[in-house]
C-alpha cells in the first residue's frame, strides 16, 4: 500500500511541475501575481519600468500551459478562447505570441529585453531570469 501512494505522489507532483515566469536577465523588475495576470491579458502593456512588455505563451495542451492558466490567469482554456475572441473582434487587442516549447520561449525571452514568458521550472537555465513561480 505505501509503495502505491509513494508512486501516485510521485505521478502527481511530476504531472504539476512549478512554472516559472521568466524575463530577460536585464529587467529588473519585481512582478506579482496580479502584474503578471494583466501583462498576459492585454490590461498592462509595460512593465513597471517603463519597457513595453511583449508576452509569450506555450502552446495549449501543455502541462505548463494549463497550470499557469489557471493558477495565475484564473481561465481555463476555453474561456481564454472566448476572452481572445471577443477582443481580436473589438480590435482591442491580440493574444500572446504562442510558442511550441520550453526551449522556445527561453531563447525567446533571453533574446529579447522586454518578452515575458513561461515554461516548467525545470527548463530554466541561466540566460534568462525567474521573476515567479507558481
């Protein structure tokens, strides 16, 4: 029995991996949860220092994905859908760049001063800067 729970604890924590929010290592900037919810939603469009912010997304269907949703969107992906819909319509403004992997945004983010990004904490490496995890 307790090797059972030991394996559906390690089945578990390895399916809601952390994700990380990462900006350029240059941005200085200290951002919360509420920041980083509105950069992603179109309501800030720069961060507090002034540098226009430009948000990039993993692709959905990603474990990552799907947990920054809904810990710090607070959306599921359907709603995000209908949330994106209804602005591209209004022209009031367009999703976040969507990229198809860990790798992808890192190198993204790392190159380019004002992107913020997401990934699994464990793709983290040292050329870009983790501003939270959730």
């Amino acid at each position: 029995m307790k090797q059972w729970i030991l394996a559906a604890s390690l089945c578990s924590s390895m399916a809601f991996a952390d994700v990380a929010v990462i900006v350029h290592p240059s941005n200085g900037d200290a951002l919360d949860k509420d920041s980083i919810s509105r950069l992603f939603l179109n309501k800030m469009k720069a961060f507090p220092n002034g540098t226009k912010a430009v948000p990039l997304a993993l692709a959905e269907g990603q474990a990552a994905t799907d947990e920054f949703n809904g810990k710090v969107l607070n959306k599921s992906a359907s709603q995000l859908t209908a949330f994106w819909s209804k602005l591209v319509f209004t022209g009031k403004g367009q999703p976040p760049k969507t990229l198809g992997s860990d790798a992808e945004v890192v190198s993204a983010v790392a190159a380019d001063p004002g992107a913020i990004g997401y990934v699994d904490a464990g793709s983290v490496d040292g050329s870009v800067r983790v501003v939270a995890t959730f």
